[in-house]
C-alpha cells in the first residue's frame, strides 16, 4: 500500500474509529476544476484528517526543463498554471537571464509587466468566478468569464494564441506590440472596473456567500509564515510580503501600487484581497501603456544568445547565420557554469525557478517553487473540524492549480 493511502486510512489518534470513514474527494469531482485528489477520514460530516495526494498527472515538467534549451522550455512552463501562463514565461526568462546577466530593455520590462498584471486579473478573475461557482452563485462565475476573454484576446493579438502564448525569448518577448495591442489594452483598462463592480455587487454583500466563507478555513499570520505560505493567501493573514515592491523586478518600482492584505485569514479575506488586487493590477497596467518606451523589445543580438527577429534573418547574412546556430547547431548556447534562483510574484504567490547552467544549451537543472505546490499542502491544517461542506469553499480560495503540483 503507497505510504500516502496508508497514512490516509490511519485513524487520528483519539478518535474511535468504528464510527469513521474515507472518501476520495476527487480526482474527478466538480468542485476540483481538474484531476486533483484528496483523502478524507470522516467523523459524519465533520473532518477529522485531511490529505492532499500531490503529483496525479505525472508530466515531467521539471524534469523537461534539462532536455530542452533555454527558449524552448517556455512551451512547458506555460502549461504549468494554465490560467497564468506568461507569468510562468516571465518567471522562467527571469531565473535564466539571470543566470546569463542578461538586462532586458526598457520596453521589453514594460510589456512584459503589463503582461503579467493581465495574467494577475485573469487568475484572480478564475478564482474568485469559480468559488462562488462552487457555493452556487453561477452569475459571478459568468461575468468574471467574460472579462477573461478579452485578456486572451489580447494576448492572441501579441503573440498569436490564446491559451499557450510562449510570448517571451531570453533577452526578450517573440515579437513586439502594435498599436492595435495598445488599443485593446486601454480599452480593457477602460471598461474593466465596471465589470469588478457587477461581481462586487453580487458577492460581497451575497448573505450565502458571506456566511460560506467567513471563518471558514482560517489561517493565522504565524501558521502563514510557519508554512511558507506567499501572495494573496499569505497577506489575507496579515502578512505583508510582495517580491514585486519587496524584491523589485522589471518595472514595478517605476509605478505606483498598493500591495493588499487582510487580517482575517479566513475564505473571505482571501477573495476579497484577490478582488482589491486586480483594481490594483489595472493601476499599473494604466501606468505602463501610458508610458510604454520606444526602442526594441529584445537585447542586441551581439549577446549571441538571443534570436533575431525574423527581419533580421531574412534580410542579414548575420542575423540569418545566428538564427541557424542557435535553432539548428546548439553553438551559442553556453550558459554560464553557475546556479541561480530568480523568483517572481506570480497570482498565487511566490514562483521561483533555480537553474544551474554547466556551460551548454540546457539546463543541468531546472527545478521550480510553485505556489500551487506549497499551499495544497496547508490543506490539512484548514480543514480539520470543518463540514465536508467547506471543503469546496477552502479549496477555491486556495486557487490549487493541479498542473504546478506535478512531481
């Protein structure tokens, strides 16, 4: 019997087991979203153990991470949380151009920013949608879908898909934005906030929702940081940590931007911070398209490690050969023999990446600290004296993205 579905089925000292039983909560259940698996030991419908079984999909993707070079593997992190996918790219770019020094431009910092608050709100947007989906508000749930898709909308003009963009490059993005990107961004800047106001007035005064989340799975500031616990579940407890003023990174400390929290650590706290930070989110985004540099989006190609656009390949001889021995001879590729950790505030939390390069085109190892990975593990210490019925109100505040659980 695996060690986990053994410890599962142990009954919790004190407790007499001729009145428990064991349910599978998941792996397929309508409340997961995906395939997502835990183990319960009940006592009626009240919990007594609670056990998060991680890793159910078995992909590989830190594993991929030392087979593939340092462009190619943004395909990978893009699936990791799928509702954020170019906050994985900037994360993933992040660690590695700090393993190769490399300094992004102006404009690249700035799109890229602009990018990752888009990805901030359509995560949020998710999350908070789906959690009053799980407690039967379905009309929050369709408003917040909306606005999502005119972030992919967005993100289709930039780069040409929707769901997968595998928008940035080392020392750079794929292709620069145009005018008619800039557009669609203002123009969901501009209607935005209207849309938040229709979830606000569905929710945050909704007597069901207030009473299924409120001093549901409370979480205090010290179990918090006991439990490495980052981003919107963190500061919900009181916990003002953000790497984005914190550790600054690309071109956050050029704006002006509160960082949310709460004190109440319960479900509540937690979507009320996620639904304060996208108005924050669209602040910045206001912020950088009004003040978007000019200039290129990728680093001088004289670096050797950055791909030329595709100007440059089809009308030089020199951008044309770089290309070929980048894409089809690995030669350039020569990460420097060190290891490094770069780490960005993802919607979830804190995403890090430690790379260690050993002077060829991949990584020796590419290893991840995915939020997703930490929080499902906090699982059981939310749950435990709550009804099966808060079960699905602790794991959507909880935003537990099965794909970053893969190990």
């Amino acid at each position: 019997m695996p060690l986990v579905l053994a410890d599962a089925l142990a009954p919790p000292e004190g407790v007499d087991k001729d009145y428990l039983w064991t349910l599978n909560f998941g792996p397929q259940h309508p409340a997961t979203h995906t395939t997502l698996r835990l183990l319960l030991t009940l006592d009626g419908e009240t919990i007594v153990k609670a056990v998060p079984d991680i890793g159910y999909l078995h992909s590989g993707f830190e594993k991929l991470g030392e087979h593939l070079d340092f462009n190619q593997y943004v395909t990978i992190v893009d699936r990791m949380n799928y509702i954020s996918p170019v906050a994985n790219e900037i994360a993933w770019h992040h660690a590695a151009e700090k393993l190769f020094g490399i300094e992004i431009t102006p404009r690249c910092k700035y799109i890229r920013t602009i990018f990752a608050e888009l990805m901030r709100i359509h995560d949020h947007l998710l999350c908070c949608g789906a959690a009053a989906l799980d407690l039967g508000g379905f009309t929050a749930f369709l408003y917040a879908f909306n606005q999502r898709e005119k972030i992919y909308d967005i993100s289709e003009w930039a780069s040409g898909q929707r769901f997968h963009p595998s928008y940035t490059r080392l020392g750079g993005l794929m292709k620069d934005v145009d005018d008619e990107w800039i557009a669609k961004v203002r123009a969901f800047v501009r209607e935005f906030p209207k849309a938040w106001a229709d979830v606000v007035r569905l929710l945050n005064k909704n007597r069901i929702f207030i009473e299924r989340t409120k001093d549901i799975g409370v979480l205090s500031r010290e179990d918090a940081i006991d439990l490495s616990c980052t981003g919107p579940i963190a500061r919900a407890s009181g916990v003002v940590r953000d790497l984005r003023k914190d550790e600054p990174y690309l071109a956050y400390k050029d704006f002006d931007f509160k960082v949310v929290c709460a004190t109440a650590g319960d479900c509540l706290a937690r979507y009320l911070v996620r639904m304060d930070e996208m108005l924050e989110s669209i602040k910045i985004i206001h912020q950088a398209i009004e003040n978007l540099p000019p200039g290129p989006v990728s680093v001088d190609m004289d670096s050797k490690v950055v791909l030329t656009n595709q100007m440059s390949v089809y009308r030089s001889i020199e951008g044309l050969i770089q290309h070929f021995e980048l894409i089809m001879t690995n030669r350039k590729w020569q990460a420097p023999v060190d290891e490094v950790y770069g780490a960005v505030e993802s919607p979830n939390g804190e995403l890090g990446f430690y790379v260690v390069g050993d002077g060829t085109g991949v990584a020796y190892r590419a290893r991840t600290r995915p939020p997703s990975f930490i929080h499902f593990a906090i699982f059981p210490y939310l749950m435990v004296g709550h009804q099966l019925s808060d079960v699905v109100a602790v794991l959507g505040s909880l935003n537990i993205i099965a794909a970053e659980l893969d190990r």
